[in-house]
C-alpha cells in the first residue's frame, strides 16, 4: 500500500472517531435521462437533468443509489449544466467484459482495481487512471456479517459463521467483486489473528460448507437475504446501511479483522470532457459528502461525513476497525487474484 494510502488511512480513521455528531448478473443497458430517477435497485436507471450533453455511466451495482444522487447534485454545478447522466448497473465483473467487448461507456466504476486494470489493457481506460492523488479510488467501505433483526445467532465475528445453523449468502466471485472481497476478509481474519495460510484455508474450507446462496452480484445478494434466505449475508457495509435506509430490518457486525474495499472509477478514452468534469465532482468534498451520505467511507479524510441514517451509530458512521489489511499490503490485484481466483487459487480449489 502506498505511503499517500497510509496516510489518508490514518487521517480518515482519526477524523472519524472525532466526530461526534455525525449493494448482479443481469444485462447491461442504458436508459433515457430523467431528473434524478432510477429504474430499480440492479439494472438500468437514470440520474440528473436532461441536457445536450449525455453521459453514459457503467458501474456495479453497489453504489446506485449514490451515483443516483451525485448525478442529480451535479445537474445543478455550472459544470454540470445541460448534461444528463444515464446508468447501467450490474455485476462488477461483468460490466468490465461488456465495456470492454464494446458496450458504450464514458464513465466506469467497478468492485475492485482488478476490473478497471482488466479494462485499461483493453485499451478502453487510460494506463495511468489510478495516477491521481487517491490513485482512482472515488469511494471506501469494509466487509460487514448482515444479522437478521435482533441477532438471533449470536453472531460476533468470523469465528461464529461456521458454527452449527448458520446459513451464509455471500455473492458468487465468478462474477461479483463484492464476493472477492469478503472471501478475502474471510481469509485474511485468520492471518491477522496469527493463523497459518493453511490454519486459513481450513477455515474457508469450512466457511463455504455453510454457504447456501452465491448470488450473481451484492444487491443481488442483499435482496435475496432479505426475501427469507439463509441467515447471515456477506456485504459491504455501505449496502447493509443503504437497506437499512430503505427501511429493511437487519442488524450489521463490523468485525474486528477486516479488509478495505477500494471502489475504483474512471472515464473512458472516447468520453467527452464532461464526463470528467463529472468525475472530477465525485471526488470533490461534495461529492465525497455525497457517498459519505449514502454509506461509503469518504477517501477525503477532510470530509466529515456528519449523522448517516442506518450506520449503527449515526453520529459516528464509520468507526476505526482493529485490524484493517488492504489489497496493497497482499501484494496487489494481480498476485491476489492469481493466488486466490485463478486456475490453480486457494479458492478455486476449495471448490472444485
């Protein structure tokens, strides 16, 4: 992890604590402009005013509801002025192959820095997107165990989920960067508590034994929990707050060893210059206060995120976890994905 990352790390986490008053496998598509509308929670939908100018947004699933929100805010900047935002919203890892086999995009954003590294070597991004001071990451979050209401198992920590009943849903790493990153926390809470990579690979061996539902996508994921499916989910914490904005009764566990889920976005070669004005407002204080709104950790760690509706404490969102790993500190994407998703990975072999 970089030193700038480490820092921002420790600001944001000291930041954070002082303040005291403060989620697909689907098709990808785009819709006409409307003025801050969507058409769902996984799909196609639409976001900020009509206007000369249509940008065309590709991103996981996750994040809708703020991209939802920073296109409508940034309708009303003089840089956002006749510009319209549509938005296909789907699967990570599939949204990266359709843009990358020539789905239209001026605007991406992805699970994991994978994808986005995935679509640069397609040539549809630029090599150097993550040159830029949060090295292309527009939004942060940690890795959460969903309860149902009340917590009726008792769950603390990783540890409890390969206890007798528990029923895990976690998304299907095949086509969800959302699925990577709580197989990785899975993982890497037994190293960080002094265990073994083999010691590790046991526990995910038996994690997997109590996993009954490995949905397409997060959303998908979350939307299935909460139909009645099993009886703990793996999410983002941003999606756990999100559905409990919406009104949906859960109950969220930050646990102690956790991972950092680094949200990557980037425009395209062939966008216009709006699309990186509108770039350049998400990663702008306001956009930022935006995605802190909406259940992201800001990367700014100058923005405060101020009272969240649906975190645990809402005047205190986002606390410090006790042992955070990033995707850095494991060598990055490439090593990790080799060693975990690729032909020969620890995961891959689990569940052959």
């Amino acid at each position: 992890m970089s030193s700038r990352r480490v820092r921002t790390l420790t600001a944001f986490a000291a930041a954070v604590a002082a303040v005291a008053g403060v989620a697909a496998c689907s098709s990808s598509g785009s819709s006409k402009p409307a003025s801050g509308g969507s058409t769902g929670s996984a799909g196609d939908s639409t976001a900020s005013s009509g206007g000369s100018t249509s940008l065309k947004l590709v991103a996981y699933s996750v994040p809708k509801p703020a991209y939802d929100a920073l296109g409508t805010a940034f309708a009303k900047t003089a840089a956002g002025k006749g510009v319209s935002l549509s938005g296909s919203y789907g699967p990570s890892g599939a949204q990266e192959k359709s843009v990358a086999a020539g789905q239209a995009a001026d605007y991406v954003a992805f699970s994991t820095g994978a994808d986005m590294i995935k679509l640069a070597q397609a040539g549809k991004v630029a090599a150097d997107w993550d040159a830029g001071p949060t090295k292309g990451i527009v939004a942060d979050s940690v890795v959460v165990i969903v309860v149902k209401k009340g917590n009726p198992l008792h769950i603390t920590g990783w540890n409890d989920l390969i206890k007798p009943g528990v029923k895990i849903v976690t998304p299907d790493p095949a086509s969800s960067g959302s699925a990577k990153w709580n197989i990785l926390a899975a993982y890497e809470h037994v190293i960080s508590t002094g265990g073994t990579p083999a010691q590790a690979q046991a526990y995910l061996t038996q994690f997997f034994k109590h996993v009954v539902s490995r949905a397409a996508s997060g959303a998908v994921a979350t939307t299935q929990f909460t139909s009645g499916t099993g009886n703990v989910l793996i999410s983002y914490e941003s999606e756990a707050i999100l559905a409990r904005q919406k009104g949906l009764s859960l109950d969220y566990i930050i646990p102690d060893q956790d991972v950092l889920i680094e949200t990557p976005a980037a425009v395209t070669k062939s966008a216009p210059a709006a699309a990186k004005s509108f770039l350049s407002y998400v990663e702008s204080s306001a956009g930022q206060q935006i995605f802190a709104s909406k259940g992201f950790r800001p990367v700014d760690s100058s923005v405060k995120p101020g009272t969240v509706t649906g975190a645990n404490d809402p005047a205190n969102p986002y606390p410090a976890v006790k042992q955070l790993v990033t995707v850095g500190s494991l060598g990055g994407w490439s090593k990790v994905n080799d060693e975990f998703f690729g032909d020969s990975g620890i995961v891959t072999k689990i569940e052959s």
